[in-house]
C-alpha cells in the first residue's frame, strides 16, 4: 500500500513521502510569494530544515527563518516573530515543526495585522470575534512529528511567561490553509521525542474518546486513531526508517486532533500546568499521568474503554486496557511517575490551581474539584 493521498478534511492535507518538494505550490494555493519559515532552535539547523529552505529559495520564494522560538512558545517568542514578519514584508508563515514551531508559527500569521494583545482571543466564547478576519495572515503547516495534530487545528498554544499558564488561542481562520504531511520528515525524530508525541496523539484520541460530549464522527476518528498508534507507535519507535509506520502515525495526530474537538480532559489538564511551570515535554507528560487519569475517571469510562479494548484487540476489558497503556510507557522508555520526569519538588497548589483553571476539565468524564484533582495529581507523582 502506498500511503499517498490528497484529502479536504480537515483541510488541504497533501500526504505522502517525498511530498515537501511540492512546498512552493502549496504557497501559491495559500496566496503566498514572500513567506516566512517559523520553526524552534533545535530544528533551525537541521538538515531537513534546510533543504525546505532551498527548495523556497530555488522557486524563488526566498529563505526567511524565524526560529526563537521556545519549546513551550510563549508572547515574547510571538512578539519577536511578528517583528520579524513585518520588517521581512512577508504575505504569510510556514509552520514548521513540532507542536512549538506550528503553533507559534500559525500564532504570528495571525497575529501580525492585529492591534489588540493576544491574550483578548483566548478560546472563551466569541472573543474569537474580537479578530480583525481580513488582517490575518495565511499560513501552510508543516508538521516535522507526529503527535500534535496541530496542523489540522484552529487554535495554538501558548504560555503565559508571567502567570506560567497555557492558553488556547483560538479563530477558525487560524486552520492551516493547506497541510504538507511528509513522514520523511519526520525518519531524523530523536527516539524520545517519537515516543512523547507519539503519546500524544495517543491522549487526543483517548481523552476525546471517553469525553461524554455527543460527537460521533469524533467517537470514530478517535477509536481508529487509538488503533493505529498501538500498531505503529512501537514500530516507528523501534525503526525510524519505517516509513509505513512513520506515515500511519502522521495520520494518526491528525486523527487525534481533528477527534478532541469532542472534548479533551484531565490528562491535559494536569499535564498543561505541569509543562507550564517545569518545563517538560507535553506528550512525554501526558503518558505520565495517562494511568492515573485512567484510575481516575474509571467509574464513568468502564465500559466505553471495554468497547475500545475489543476493538484494539486487547483482552481484559478496562483492566486490561489499562495494562496496555503501562506496557506501552514502559517500552518506549518514559518513566511511570512525574517524579521520573525529574520534578522533585512539585508546588501542589499550583498545580491544582492550574489544572482546575484549564479549558480541558470540561471535557473530563468525571467533575474534576478540588477534592477529587489533588489526590489525582498526587498519585501522578507515585
Ligand atoms: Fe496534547
């Protein structure tokens, strides 16, 4: 099987290896001639990197770089990148990279013809609204994991350097106009950053499966992505190379995101204010507390995650699910407790504080309060 396609859902996803070279067509799709390319540190001066930067330059799209961007992006990193973008004269951003480098970069697209500070478009109601539409920007993603989804989603991420909280910046003309999925992209991926992000495509599709908000087509996505990260997740951890596995992964981050429109819930509510305040990575941090989480929200999912462990091919119904999720973590490498993760010291309340505050616990299948989220948390660090 070739895993080659072109696709309209979300958006105009152009899938498939060796597809990157078609990235000056699909700046002209999107109305571009003079973008700029925002990616992290770590990727500005990869090989891959490059090479996109020559095949711009050669099309005669020239070679911008924008890349001071942190691994959880913040307003100074889009402050600098909307400098950059207006004293360039660009017409539009490619997002390139993880969930830093996309979300940051579709971040500066819209931002850059804005007056109000981003913080008035957080994802609460229509502040959307609050956007000038026809001053944004377009951008074209292009994800170099496989584990955000964020290439196919209408809103960033990004952390509040003051109060150390993540924000969901959100507006629909945010959605990438077009989508470069090339898993050659992604064969250079360190073998700990495919297990974290791979883990989280995994809790996008887990989280928006047991969400008890009513979305079948979500339901679905979200059942068939949980399955493919089970079969490709290992392999493309164990062979880098395997491209099949590489591109069913890529599949599957879009999968999860275009899934957690039905909801997420405490696994990124606790693991957001984690990454906030220490600094760690978001899908390793997801994997982490999935076990705890999977305890936690036990009597409401029980018999919905029997459902999914038939369908995974798992025998033991919920218990043996939760089997699976422990085996997983422990073959790719990522400790069982956040004290593993190197977090000493953890400021409870802070963290309680945090995950009560995220837009995530709406989604959760069981209230999260104060009494409940402690002990969760809590039992995230044992
Ligand atoms: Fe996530």
């Amino acid at each position: 099987m070739t895993l080659t396609a072109n696709w309209s859902y979300p958006t105009a996803v152009r899938f498939g290896a060796g597809r990157i070279k078609e990235l000056p067509e699909a700046c002209a799709a999107a109305g571009m001639k003079r973008p700029l390319l925002v990616t992290d540190r770590g990727l500005a001066d990869l090989p891959i990197t490059r090479a996109t930067l020559d095949i711009l330059d050669k099309a005669g799209l020239g070679r911008a770089l924008f890349s001071e961007v942190d691994p959880n992006p913040n307003e100074m990193n889009l402050a600098a990148g909307v400098a950059a973008f207006k004293a360039g004269g660009h017409d539009g951003v490619i997002a390139f990279g993880g969930g830093s480098g996309l979300d940051l970069g579709k971040m500066v697209a819209f931002m850059a013809g804005q007056t109000r500070p981003v913080w008035d478009f957080e994802d609460v109601g229509d502040w959307w609204t609050r956007a000038d539409a026809d001053a944004i920007f377009p951008n074209v993603a292009v994800p170099t994991t496989a584990g955000t989804g964020s290439e196919v989603g209408r809103a960033s991420v990004l952390t509040n350097s003051q109060t150390h909280e993540k924000k969901i910046i959100f507006h629909p003309k945010v959605l990438p106009s077009v989508v470069i999925c090339d898993p050659e992209l992604t064969v250079g991926m360190p073998k700990q950053i495919t297990a974290g992000t791979g883990m989280d495509a995994f809790a996008h599709c887990l989280e928006a499966y047991c969400s008890p908000h009513f979305h079948p087509m979500s339901q679905g996505i979200a059942l068939e992505g949980m399955r493919l990260v089970k079969e490709n997740l290992p392999r493309a951890y164990a062979d880098g190379t395997d491209l099949e596995a590489r591109g069913q992964m890529m599949a599957a981050a879009m999968m999860g995101a275009v899934a957690f429109q039905k909801g997420l819930g405490a696994i990124h509510a606790v693991s957001h204010p984690v990454g906030a305040i220490y600094g760690t990575h978001h899908g390793t941090t997801n994997a982490v507390v999935m076990r705890a989480v999977l305890d936690f929200n036990r009597p409401a999912i029980e018999e919905r995650i029997g459902k999914a462990a038939d369908y995974l091919g798992i025998s033991g119904g919920f218990d043996g699910f939760c089997g699976f999720v422990e085996g997983l973590i422990a073959d790719l490498g990522i400790p069982s407790s956040l004290t593993g993760l190197g977090i000493a010291d953890p400021d409870f309340d802070a963290l309680l504080e945090g995950a009560l505050k995220d837009p995530s616990t709406g989604g959760n299948p069981v209230e999260m309060t104060a009494e409940n989220t402690r002990p969760l948390i809590a039992a995230c660090f044992s």
